[in-house]
C-alpha cells in the first residue's frame, strides 16, 4: 500500500496570513491615532518641541500663547499692503517705546553687581534681571517707588534687603532659583504685592509671619524649598487661588487649610504627604488639587468623587537619578536644573488639563521622569 501523501493549499494560508497582517496594521493604525488624540501624547510632542525650540535659540517673541513654539509655522507680512495694519503697527510701536523707557533688563554672567547707574533711574517701573552672577539688591531701591515688578530670577542672590519693604507699590516679586535662605519681615509692608515666587532656593524652611498682611496676594510659588508646612502666614493670605509649594518636606497639611476658600489650585507633588485631610473638600473653588501618590495611605473618598468640578491628579514620580559629586554646591546646582526642568513640564501639564473643561474628577498616574 503506497504512502499518503497530504497537499497544502499554500495559496489559503497566505491568504489567511495576509488577513491577519492587515487586521493587525488596522489595530497599529487605529492605536496610532488614539495616542496621538491623548493629552499626555499632546503635551510628550509640545514639551520635545520646547526643548528643540531651546536648542535652536528661538526667541521668546515667537512663543505662541501656551509657550510653546511652531518653528514651520511662517506669518507672512500682510501690513505692507494694508494702510490700516500699518497705522496699527506704528501705534504700537510707539506704545511699546515708550513702555521700555521705564523697563531695566540686564542679563549675562558678566555682571556682577548691577551697574552705578541704575542708581539715578528711580522713574523705573520694572527691573528685569536674569541669569547674571550677582549676589546683592543695594539698598537704595527703595527710592524705586514706582516699581511694579522685581523679576530677579536665575541669579546669585543670597539676601533680600529690608529697604523692599518700600516699595509700596509693587505687584509682582520673582527672586526664583537663587540662593536666599530666608525673607525679611519688611516685605509683609508690600501691600499691594499680587504675586511672590520664591521657588527653587532650595533652602528657604519658613515665612515670617508679617507676611500675612498681604491680603492683595493671588499667587505664591515656594516650590523647590525645604518647608515642613504650610507657612502660617499664607493660610492667612485671603485672596489666594495658587499655591505651589511641591518639591518641599511637607509631611501633613493643616487641619484648617479650608480657611483658603478663594484657592483653585494647589500643587503638592513631591512631598513626603502620607494622607489628605478632610478640610480640602470644604474648599468651594478648589478646581485642581496634584499630590504624589506613592506615599498617600489616605485619600478623602469626597475628593476623589467631587462634584464641583475638581481635577484630582496623583503623579507617579519616576526614580530619582544617583547624582555622583563631591561638591555640594554642583549638588545643589544640579537639583535646581532638575526642578527647572520639571517646572516647565507641569506646567504645560497643568495647561492642557485646564483647556479640558469637561474633564471630570478624577485619578490618575502619570510617570514623570526627566533626564537632563
């Protein structure tokens, strides 16, 4: 008896295979989209074109108004064929110079101290000094009494002089990523002051409590310090609706942080939080509350199933990176670079989660992780 021989139809397996093959480019395709639609893909792309726009050199100037850039994108000139854009540009140019007559910026490691004679400029209305290696604010800027906004950020400054104290008519203080260690009670006489930020100094532990005169105050950073809570000053700011105080030691919160019932948003990732007090749901415009989940035992259920609107995002801190080095001020240096980095993540973070409005409560990980 012969042997059996069996025959395949090879041309039905490709064409199963082939099936399969399609179906399984389907599924790529389709997953291709919906991560390109997700949030977290959106702001994956915005935050590798900041960083690419930060390599270029591209200017602030052509940021677009969520602070990113769109290097392709071209804006032709249409005011040469258009009289009215025209008279429009001119006008604002001349809005613009005459603006600037009463702006002092300086920038560059070059300086040290700022220049003898800034001293005879007391008409100035905002000092914009960044990225210089200075140390010291002379005394004499109390005879700035028209100053509105002291952005002092990314210097060498280790103290803030007494004579701030009057500036009376100041709205915005940025001494952020220097070296203070602590703020002078005499700030608390900046009555109108709408906004402090004193993040990443690293070494700032409290606040006077004098700063509980600034009723005016809508916005305060203090991230990247090393608080153990609140300030009780700032629970006593009443116009509040931002807090930042992430990056810090914070082992629990005050019992009567609901005292703080104009606050919208309050950001507490990296800290040492090991549960959320009750008093967070009494607190009727909070609207985004961010915490780090890995230490939390205990989260408030009503938090977590508000009804007011309130976005509730626990973030998965990626693990830190060993930083190998024997001076402690590169240390230093090299954590303040990290908390510059991750600032501007969260906030495009935060930007996104704002512009989606229909967004319920909710929670959710999200890994932040960055190299530099």
């Amino acid at each position: 008896m012969g042997h059996q021989v069996i025959i395949f139809d090879f041309s039905v397996i490709r064409g199963l295979w082939e099936t399969r093959v399609k179906k399984n480019k389907e599924r790529q395709r389709k997953e291709k989209e919906r991560l390109e639609k997700s949030a977290l893909e959106k702001i994956k792309q915005e935050w590798t074109l900041i960083l690419e726009c930060r390599k270029k050199g591209i200017p602030q100037s052509k940021y677009l108004k969520n602070g990113f850039v769109d290097p392709s994108v071209k804006h032709p000139d249409t005011s040469v064929k258009n009289p009215e854009l025209q008279k429009r540009h001119a006008l604002s140019d001349e809005v613009n110079k005459e603006r600037n007559k009463f702006i002092f910026q300086l920038s560059g490691e070059q300086w040290k101290e700022l220049p003898d004679s800034l001293r005879e400029q007391t008409y100035m209305k905002e000092w914009h000094v960044n990225n210089t290696l200075i140390q010291t604010i002379p005394a004499y800027i109390a005879l700035f009494q028209d100053l509105r906004v002291l952005e002092l950020s990314k210097n060498q400054i280790s103290d803030l002089p007494v004579e701030i104290g009057c500036l009376r008519n100041l709205k915005v203080l940025n001494v952020s990523f220097n070296n203070l260690k602590s703020v002078p009670p005499e700030l608390g006489d900046c009555e109108n002051l709408e906004k402090l930020d004193l993040s990443g100094n690293m070494e700032i532990t409290d606040l006077p409590f004098e700063l509980s005169n600034l009723k005016q105050v809508t916005v305060v950073d203090v991230s990247a310090n090393k608080f153990h809570s609140i300030p009780i000053c700032v629970l006593r700011m009443s116009n509040l609706q931002w807090l930042d105080i992430s990056s810090n030691n914070l082992k629990d919160l005050p019992e009567d942080i609901d005292r703080l019932d104009q606050l919208q948003t309050l950001l507490l990732q990296k800290n040492k939080l090991t549960y959320l007090p009750r008093a967070l749901v009494n607190m009727p415009k909070l609207s985004l509350l961010v915490v780090s989940g890995d230490d939390l035992v205990e989260v408030p259920t009503a938090i977590c199933e508000s009804t007011t609107g309130l976005k509730f995002i626990s973030l998965k801190n990626g693990p830190a990176e060993t930083i190998v080095c024997e001076d402690t001020e590169e240390i230093i240096e090299s954590e303040r670079e990290r908390e510059q980095v991750e600032k501007e993540f969260m906030k495009a973070y935060i930007e996104d989660l704002k512009e989606r409005e229909s967004t319920p409560s909710y929670t959710t990980k999200v890994l932040l992780s960055l190299q530099l």
